[in-house]
C-alpha cells in the first residue's frame, strides 16, 4: 500500500498553498511529482479531490470533507509522534517493576524513593513477589532478581553487583539449642527450607577458605516464617538484624554460594526515558549498596573473632 499518509501531508500543504508548485519547493522535487501524489491518493480513495484547471485548484465536495479528517489526523500523529520522541528524552510516566521480596525489602525501596525525588513525574509501580513474571505479557518494565545464573531468553540483563547468603539464627535458639561448630553439627538441628532462585530448596551449598560442604535439608521444617530454626538469608537481608543483634551468625567461616543480582528488561532498544533512568539510578545506589552490606558482615564477623578466642 502506498504512503498514504505522506500523500495526505502533501494533499493538506497543496490545500493550504494553493499550489503544485510552491508545495514542490517545499520538499525540494518537481510540481510533477507533487501532482502525481494527489492523483495516486484520490485513485487510492477512488474519489477527485481537486479541481484542476491551468490556472486555478480548488477542492471538490469530498475533498473539503476529506482534508478537514486529514488535518485532524495528521495533528494527532503529530502529537503521538512528539510525545513518544518526548518518552525517550524526559522521563515521565508510570515504570511497572517487579523484585523478589528480600531485595525490596532492604535496598530497592530506599532507592526507588531517592529516585522518585530525582524524577518527580515519574512514578514507580512495584510488585514485590518471588518468582520472575513474564515482562512482556505482565506488562512490566523491568524485573530485578537474584540468581546464580539467568535462563535462556530474549530480555536484556545488567549486573547490578553480586552477593552471597550465610547462615543465621535467633539469639533464642542458639541459648536454647547451641551453637554449632561444624558443618557435621547442623544435622540435629532445626534447618528452614527456604524456595530462592539462588540455591535449591533441599541444599545449602557452603564454600570456606579450606573446604566445601553440602548441607541436605531433609527433615527441615517447612513453614518459612518460623522463627526457632537455623536459615539462610542473603547478606543485604541480614545485614541490620545481625548489626543490631536481632539474629547471630552460624558457622561465620561459611558461606553460601554467591550469585548476582540482576536488572532484566524486555529489549535495549529504544528505552523510554523512564527506564533508563531508573537503571542508571539502580546501578549508582544499588551497587554500592550491595558491597556495604557484604563488607558490613565481614567487619562483624572480624570483630566477633577476638571476642570469641578470649572466650
């Protein structure tokens, strides 16, 4: 099908000029061609348009009828068109982001307010829910999760920074059960099974300076909010409950193993302002964020050690 709706930008400017030649002019071609492309568009529409005589052009009944939609509708794709060049300048608008829970919980939310101060006519949508949605039917901008390793598929993921989980528990427990000094004493323990995309349910896999280890969590209790077990959390989720003694570290010479935390977006081409700028205000708090937490914990467990060994 022809370009109908360049044939109707020349059609309207002909109308407006009342003239092939100063139209022609316009767009730097011959008033042949300026002719021949209204003619093309009323066989198109199978209706005359113009009344053409040597020296005169007027607009035939279906043509008065015609260029008034015309105008109107090339005024409306003049908008639609400016406000989407807009869209990809000035960020404004609804961004629609989803985050597993822990992640929201202790990092992305003061960072989404920090952002929303920043671009104040943008506001933020967030879904906070374990498992990665489909983005593209969900309808989401950008998800951000957790994992050792991303599935196959046609989003784009950044790296945001990484981190790793470690094993905790209440004070009460440890008073009530003790502590273990071994990866071989978690066995008579209490142990939560906990569904992350960072670890399979059943396993902990622990890495030390010396040796790893495989924890089988076979007889875990499997109410996840329980809060007399041993458990795993992720280093920028424990960080403020072991800092204020909410929670105490097991085994602080393990570790689990560490995974990344991961930005993921339908496509990189042609981000909406919004977007990009939400990424771009992740990466500079986010990252930074990530490694306080882990270096937080180191410093705890270094200042712990001495205390422990006078003990």
């Amino acid at each position: 099908m022809a370009d109908i709706v360049g044939s109707m930008r020349v059609f309207a400017r002909v109308v407006e000029t009342g003239s092939f030649t100063a139209v022609a002019k316009e767009n730097d071609v011959t008033a042949a061609q300026i002719s021949r492309a209204v003619t093309a568009l009323e066989e198109q529409l199978q209706t005359a348009l113009l009344h053409r005589t040597t020296r005169h052009l007027s607009l035939t009944e279906a043509g008065t009828r015609f260029y008034e939609r015309a105008k109107a509708i090339l005024a409306d794709l003049d908008a639609a068109t400016d406000e989407a060049r807009n869209a990809s300048v000035s960020p404004a608008g609804k961004v629609r982001l989803h985050c597993a829970p822990g992640l929201a919980q202790s990092t992305v939310a003061a960072a989404l307010v920090a952002y929303q101060r920043a671009y104040p006519d943008v506001s933020v949508e967030l879904k906070i829910e374990q498992s990665m949605p489909n983005l593209v039917e969900d309808g989401y901008d950008v998800s951000l999760i957790s994992a050792t390793q991303l599935p196959d598929s046609a989003y784009v993921a950044q790296s945001l920074g990484s981190a790793w989980s470690l094993m905790v528990a209440s004070p009460g427990y440890v008073r009530q059960n003790g502590m273990p000094l071994t990866a071989d004493d978690l066995a008579p323990h209490a142990l939560l099974k906990l569904e992350t995309p960072v670890s399979p349910p059943d396993e902990w896999h622990l890495e030390s300076a010396h040796d790893t280890q495989v924890v089988t969590l076979a007889h875990a209790p499997l109410q996840v909010n329980a809060p007399d077990v041993i458990g795993t959390l992720a280093t920028y989720t424990a960080v403020d409950d072991l800092v204020s003694g909410k929670l105490v570290r097991v085994l602080p010479q393990y570790r689990l193993k560490p995974f990344t935390v991961y930005a993921v977006y339908p496509s990189r081409r042609y981000l909406e302002a919004k977007v990009r700028t939400l990424l771009d205000h992740l990466r500079s708090t986010l990252t930074p964020a990530l490694d306080n937490a882990s270096e937080r914990i180191e410093a705890l467990s270094r200042a712990v050690e001495p205390a422990a060994k006078r003990a």
